[in-house]
C-alpha cells in the first residue's frame, strides 16, 4: 500500500515551516491541509484528463536552488525570485510610505500576521477546495504578497519574475497573493521562466486575486516554464461593486499545463475582462478551464480565448459563464478559437453557458480550424516561404486578443513568445 502524504510528508512540512521561522498558526495551516488531502479528490475539468500526471505526488520541496539568472526588471517597482529566494527587489520610496507593500511570503506572513490570516486562501482559492490546492497550502514554497491599500493609485506598473530551478529536483510551489482595497488601482506584470533541464519537476502555483470595491486591477502573466515543468496553474479573483479585474494571459509553457483560470464576481456593478493566449507544440499538453462566475447585480463577464496547435500537441479551452440566481441585468459572453497546424494535432474549444436568472444577457462562440490555404497562398505567391507565411497568418489570428491588452510592454512580450514558439514548433 502506497503510503498517504500525511505519512510520507509530514516531519518534512513542519520541518520547513520551522526553518522559515514561521508562526504556529501558519505551520498548522500546512499540517492541517497535508492530512485533508488524502481525502480530497483531483480538481476535474471538462474534456481535460490529466491524471497520469500525477501531481498528486510531489517530491521534493525544500531542497535548495542555486539559480542566480534571470531577466533585468523593465519596471520601476519589481521582485525577482529563483527557488524561492528573493534575489531582487524594488519598490518606490512614495508607494512605501503610501502603505503599499510587495514582499516575499514568508516575511509577509511574519511582517503582516494579520493580513495574511485575513486573505491567505480564505476568501479566493480555499485550502481545502480540492487535492491540488491542500498539497499546495502544505507545500508552498515560494511567492510574494502585493498589497495596495484604500485609495491608493499605482500609477507604474509592478512586476514580479519567478525562476524555477530544474538543475535540481525541487517542486515548484508558489503563492501569488494581490490584494488591492476599496478605490485603489494597480498593474501588476508576472512572468515564470525555468533554469535548467537537468531535473523534471511538477509546479503547483496559486495566484490570488482580491479587488475591493471600486477597485481596478489590471494582470498580466507571461508563462514559460521548460518542457521538463509539468504544472498545474491556478489564477483566481474575487471583486467587490463597481470593481474590476483585467485579466491578460500568456500561456507559452513548453510543458504540460492545466490552467485552472477565473473570477467570481461578487459585487453589484463588476467586471471582468479575460483574455488568454495559448501555444501548444511538440507533445504537449495544455488545457485551459476559464470560468467567470456573476453574483452580483449588472456585473459583466467576458473571456476570450485563442490558441494554436503545432506538431503532435493537444490544447483544451473551456469558457464556463455562469450567472447565478439574483444576478439580474448581468452579460456573459465567451469566444473560444483554437487553429490547428497538424493533422497529428488536437483540439478542442468547449463553450458552457450556465443561466439561472432571466433578466441577463449571454452569448458564446467557438471554433477548431485549420490556416487558411487562401490567406497561406497569397502570402506564397508573393515570395514569402511557407513557414514565414504560416506565422504571419498565426500572428494575425491571434492578434484579435493581443491588441485588446492595454499594456504595450506585455504586448510587445507576448509578440516575442509567440515568435519563439511558433519557430521551435516548426524545426
């Protein structure tokens, strides 16, 4: 009998939780979420089967990483972290003084007690929702803690770059917590890069995303953890009346990826905006569940999706608007558009509409296509080879959802990735 986490894990959680100096309430936290997840079941996901994955089976999470290599911040106010250690960081004297705080996680939760137990999987993404989130609450090992108080306007944008260390064997377990309080507005830019192949690691990373009311926050996640990552991805947001989160999503991972990706939309009067970029190539797995879920009176919720296949690889949108009973005067509308390169690719683009109130508006659209042999014929006859003809027409498909993303820098970022996938994806 193979044995159960708690048995396997246990002296090793409380014995990191120690070495980080972490309170008794935060060490429980961990020890209590490793015995509930041997009886918490996978996260299941539409038309996406991840099982043999197995990352209900981690390994090792506490050995030390020694990568030291990382891109240069391009913003004024930024944190950059390998393994878990923090190699960088900024943050403008004015925001400090202001209240606004970016810190690594484990000084938060010595630093800031109160506002950790308040927010730390409460309120977003609860511990105990599912197996993958109790081993993560148990087992993280790394992220940062943004905290932007009432009233306060970031006008330059944050960002926060994570490197992984797969020249060891090391889970990657991070926790992303943004909280942004009532009348307060942040740009926050993430990007997750790999060092290294030597190792093949999982990744269990936790994004979490609380909007106070009147609140605005604009995200964006630039992914590109290495063909040897297998990870699971989960970027939550809650929103308090009249806020609103932007959501803008590059997932070029070279490695299998289930994104577990939403918004619940609490308060009367919110929005949300979720644009996602997606390539898949080699043998690669990605699938993608997006959710938007209206509470509140007159909220909004949009999701648009785009991907592209290549080679022998498999992407998996789903789009899930739900409007629950009472939330009259809301709009759900999803586009989900996957352009398959291969005939040894696979694709699928699964729109899910779920209205429990008459007074809404809903709407959803979907497709699995391959490149136009018009557009592709046209570009060839004016001497342009196949394969520089087949990336402009990609460009052009996806370019519908990048040139909604307000933040050029994450534009031209995104532009960058794109080109790299799309040129190892046709070697």
């Amino acid at each position: 009998m193979r044995p159960s986490l708690q048995d396997k894990y246990m002296d090793d959680v409380v014995q990191f939780s120690h070495q980080n100096n972490e309170p008794d309430w935060f060490t429980k936290i961990r020890t209590d979420n490793l015995e509930k997840s041997s009886d918490l079941s996978l996260p299941r996901y539409e038309k996406i089967n991840y099982r043999s994955w197995r990352l209900d089976r981690p390994t090792d999470f506490d050995a030390k990483s020694v990568a030291t290599t990382y891109e240069p911040a391009t913003s004024k106010n930024y944190i950059v972290q390998a393994g878990g250690k923090t190699l960088d960081v900024h943050l403008q004297p004015e925001l400090a003084a202001k209240g606004v705080i970016l810190t690594d996680i484990f000084t938060a939760i010595k630093d800031y007690p109160e506002l950790i137990q308040k927010y730390y999987m409460t309120k977003v993404v609860k511990a105990d929702e599912n197996k993958l989130t109790a081993i993560h609450a148990a087992m993280m090992n790394g992220g940062i803690f943004l905290y932007v108080p009432k009233n306060v306007q970031v006008e330059d944008s944050i960002q926060a770059t994570f490197v992984q260390d797969n020249n060891i064997k090391r889970d990657f377990n991070q926790h992303i917590l943004l909280v942004a309080e009532d009348n307060s507005e942040v740009t926050y830019l993430e990007n997750f890069i790999t060092n290294g192949d030597a190792e093949e690691n999982k990744g269990n990373i936790v994004a979490e995303v609380i909007a106070g009311d009147n609140t605005h926050v604009h995200y964006s996640a630039l992914d590109q953890l290495s063909e040897s990552t297998t990870s699971y991805l989960s970027r939550r947001g809650i929103t308090g009346a009249n806020a609103r989160i932007d959501w803008a999503i590059g997932f070029m991972n070279d490695g299998n990826v289930i994104g577990d990706f939403g918004t619940d939309l609490l308060g009367d009067g919110s929005h949300t905006e979720a644009k996602v970029v997606a390539i898949t190539t080699g043998e690669q797995v990605q699938g993608i569940d997006t959710k938007v879920t209206n509470y509140g009176r007159h909220t909004i919720g949009h999701i648009m999706q785009h991907g592209v296949i290549l080679e022998s690889s498999t992407l998996t949108f789903n789009g899930v608007g739900h409007i629950v009973k009472g939330a009259r005067g809301s709009d759900a509308q999803q586009e989900s558009r996957v352009l398959m390169l291969s005939r040894h690719a696979r694709g699928d683009a699964n729109p899910i509409l779920l209205i429990d109130e008459n007074d809404v508006t809903a709407g959803h659209a979907a497709s699995v296509g391959r490149v136009n042999e018009e557009q592709m014929y046209y570009l060839m006859s004016r001497g342009i080879d196949e394969s520089t003809a087949q990336r402009l027409v990609i460009r052009g498909f996806l370019s519908s959802v990048i040139t909604e993303i307000p933040e050029e820098e994450v534009r031209d970022r995104l532009t960058q990735m794109i080109e790299r996938k799309l040129i190892n994806g046709q070697q």
